[in-house]
C-alpha cells in the first residue's frame, strides 16, 4: 500500500472518487469512514505561509513597447517616476534643399494612451518635459530601467488636458510647439546635405536624441502611443516666382528607445531593499508586489514537508489544495492591482525560473510546471472578488494546486536534479516572462498591492489510511 500511494499521480488522484461507488466498504481499503454514515473522513490542514520579498535585476527595457513618461506619489511604494529615452527617426530618402530654403517652426504630435496613479480629475493637466541629451546612446548597450542619460537644453513642454468624464481621451492626439533653437538645428543639417540625415544611426549622433521626463508636479505616469509619435519640420523654399512655398520633414520615433523605472522608498515599509535578488523583510507586517519596479513577493511553503513527514500523515491523499493570497488592501484611487499572478520556483539564490517537468489543469486555474530552464510557470493566481449583495467586499488571489502538492508530497521532485520544488520556495509576480526583457508591455505598467503577511495561506483537505 505504501508503494502504491507514494506512486500516486494526477491519475490517481481523479480516480479516488470511484473508491465511492466501489461495491468494497473504504474501511476495508484503508481510508477513514464516519460510522455514523459511511462517508470517508476528509481532514484539514491551514497554513500560514513565511513571506518575504526579492527586487529582480534590472533587465533591459531597449527597444520598449512602451513610452512614458511622469511620476506619482504612493504612502506604500513611495515616489515613482519614470523616463523615456528616445531616437528620431529619419525618412529614406533626403530632400534636396535650394538655397532659399529657411526654417519656419518646429511641432511634435503624439496620441494619448492612458496614465497610471492617482484618479483623473476634470480639467487636469499633466505635463511632460521634452529635452534633447547631452550624451547620445549606444545602440550594443543592453539599458536597464536604472539607466539614464544626462539631459541637455529643454526644447518643449507637453501639456495633458485630461477629462475624467471624456471617453475619447484616450484617443486624442495633441500637438505641441517645440523649441526654434532646436529646430534651427535640424534645418540647418537637413539644408548641409552632409550626410547627417543617411540613417537613424547616423542623425542621433549628431542630435544625441531626445528624452521625455516629469515635469516635477505631476502625480501620475502618462503613456503615449509610439506609433504616433511624430515630430514635423516647417520650412519654406522660393519658387521661380520668388514666392514662398510651403515645405514639410517628418520625423518619427527611431529604432532605438529605453525607459526608467525609478521608486524613490525612503520612509516606506520597503526602504532599503536591494534590486540584487536579495532576500528582504518590510518594516511592517504588511507584504508587497509592484510590477515596474520588479518588487515580488516570495512565499515559502516547506512547511507543508513538515507536516507531510508526521508519522500521522504517511501515505496522505491530498483531495484538494489551494493557494490564497488576500485580502488585498485596497489601492490609492486611480492604480490597479495585477489583474493576475504567476508562480515561479526559485532556488536559494532567488534565481527565476527553476522549474521542473510537469504539466496540468486543474479546475479552474491552471498549473504548469516545464523542464528546468524553460519559462512556464507552476501557477496562475486569478484576481477575484466576494461579492455579496452587489458590495464589493475583499480582492483575493487564489491558486489550484491540489496535482502539484499531491506530486510534491509523493516525491516526484525529490532528486539532485530537481531540487527546487522540495525547498518550498515560489515567486509570486504579475503575469510576465521572466527571461524576456523588461520592454515588455507586461512590466511597464506599475501595477502593484499589498496584503498582511498573516493571509497568505495554503489549504489542503486530505485522506490518511487508518
């Protein structure tokens, strides 16, 4: 019997429930039956589970997906704010200026996205600033979030008018007067033909490109659309009539970008965390997780081994498991919580993702769990809500793990190959690759909560033969 239970896999576990219809009496098999009516006894065991948390090394963010731009204010997280460093475009082809040609002005249009922070207000504004750098970039560095560049002559102000109320803003585009000194410049190395304008590369040389940065009085990170960015030059050429004729260069967004990501945590249950991987506890009782800044949360769960090694508990059939992570306090007006997490077992240096052969579904949050080195988590952690009434009571993340804790228990990961399982250590994090780069959509946004480090629970119901 020993044999046969420590075998048990998801198979087995599934079949349990024919033991019920089974002409054979359960007692006769093992199990636990209630004299009263014959139900087999299913027993329960809580766990409090010992949290921590690990800011990840910077990965890059080259190439983003996103550009943003602004800060916000937040009693948990701090002061964040973020930047974005960016290429001019140039078109294929070079027009050839005569030399009457003069410049006229200088405009930059870009659509809205959206922002993230506190709620919109009527009539707010928010402002970027647009500054052209003192140090161009290197295309072969690999910039991280941390990374910034050193800002030369401001050379525009964006201003946001935002309509809490106008379900069109995030559809706007707007328009802004640039700086004449700036646009002088580029006129005047568009009209030398001097080889400047050949190629992306060889325009941001002479540039150093341009970045988008807070204003220093906006409580929000606005997001703009890349694809609409666009910077457009006016001048104008005399014809054979000696009369002024109207002419345009458009530039776009280059095929070079990063963006910062900066939390500034002095005074916060955070401050003094390292983004090294390291192991950290708050100051409080209270854990955290913040998407843009790679703060996650690390759970630990090796005391389900414990309890599993108990003479009492050999040969335990787990009928159902479950992770909870909730209630969630609830957030400053105006920011999210993840919409859903991912799980990621880790080994003792906080090494993301270690991961073990193993693949299912159960009920209704999938568990998935590859070879070692592949990027599939072990859990998807779906943010739900008790409703009752129609009243929003409590936010929760919650986690089917009944297969995966059966299969830990039974040893399935129990070699020198596969370690990391039977540590009991779990990343928990927003939906995001670990292995790709941070210029992903997924870690641009800042989403972020935080839960009493005494809610974060695992579940089990289990049978015991007698």
């Amino acid at each position: 019997m020993n044999l046969l239970v420590k075998k048990l896999s998801v198979a087995a576990v599934l079949l349990l429930p024919l033991f019920f219809v089974s002409c054979e009496d359960p007692g006769k098999i093992g199990l636990n039956v209630d004299p009263k009516n014959g139900v087999i006894l299913t027993k329960y065991q809580e766990f409090v589970l010992p949290s921590a948390e690990v800011q990840f090394n910077p990965r890059t963010t080259i190439n983003s997906s996103s550009l943003q731009a602004g800060s916000y204010t937040d009693p948990d997280f701090g002061i964040v704010s973020s930047k974005s460093f960016v290429w001019l475009g140039v078109q294929s082809t070079t027009p050839s200026l005569s030399g009457t040609a003069a410049y006229d002005s200088l405009e930059l249009s870009v659509r809205f996205l959206g922002v993230y922070g506190s709620e919109v207000m009527n009539e707010e504004i928010e402002t970027i600033d647009l500054y052209q750098l003192a140090e161009g970039m290197e295309p072969g560095y690999e910039y991280t979030r941390v990374d910034e560049r050193p800002l030369g002559n401001k050379i525009g102000t964006l201003d946001f008018y935002l309509q809490r109320e106008d379900t069109l803003q995030n559809d706007s585009t707007f328009t802004f007067k640039l700086s004449d000194s700036f646009g002088q410049e580029l006129f005047d190395k568009l009209k030398a033909n001097d080889g400047t304008y050949e190629d992306d590369t060889t325009f941001n040389a002479a540039i150093k490109g341009l970045a988008l940065t807070s204003s220093g009085a906006n409580d929000k990170i606005v997001f703009l659309t890349p694809s609409t960015f666009s910077v457009k030059m006016y001048y104008h050429e005399l014809n054979v009539d000696n009369e002024p004729v109207q002419r345009t260069y458009s530039f776009t967004l280059g095929d070079f970008r990063f963006y910062n990501i900066d939390s500034d945590l002095n005074g916060t249950p955070l401050a003094g965390i390292q983004d090294n991987n390291q192991d950290f506890n708050p100051s409080s009782d209270y854990r955290y997780m913040q998407g843009g800044t790679m703060i996650a949360l690390k759970v630990d769960y090796s005391d389900f081994f414990e309890f599993a090694a108990a003479d009492s508990n050999k040969n335990m059939v787990i009928q159902k498991a479950k992770l909870k992570i909730g209630s969630i306090e609830e957030n400053i007006s105006g920011s999210d919580a993840p919409s859903s997490l991912k799980g990621f077992f880790t080994d003792d240096a906080n090494q993301w993702p270690i991961t073990t052969e193993y693949t299912t579904s159960v009920d209704t949050a999938d568990v998935f769990v590859q070879l070692q080195g592949d990027l599939t988590p072990p859990g998807i952690y779906i943010n739900s809500q008790n409703i009752l009434f129609g009243v929003v009571d409590t936010t929760a993340y919650e986690a089917e793990m009944t297969t995966l804790m059966q299969n830990l228990y039974a040893g399935e990961y129990d070699s020198e190959e596969t370690p990391y399982e039977r540590k009991g250590k779990l990343f928990l994090f927003p939906p995001s690759d670990p292995s790709y780069p941070q210029s992903s959509i997924s870690y641009t946004s800042t989403t972020h909560f935080k839960v009493h480090k005494d809610s974060i629970k695992l579940e089990i119901y289990y049978t015991v033969p007698n």
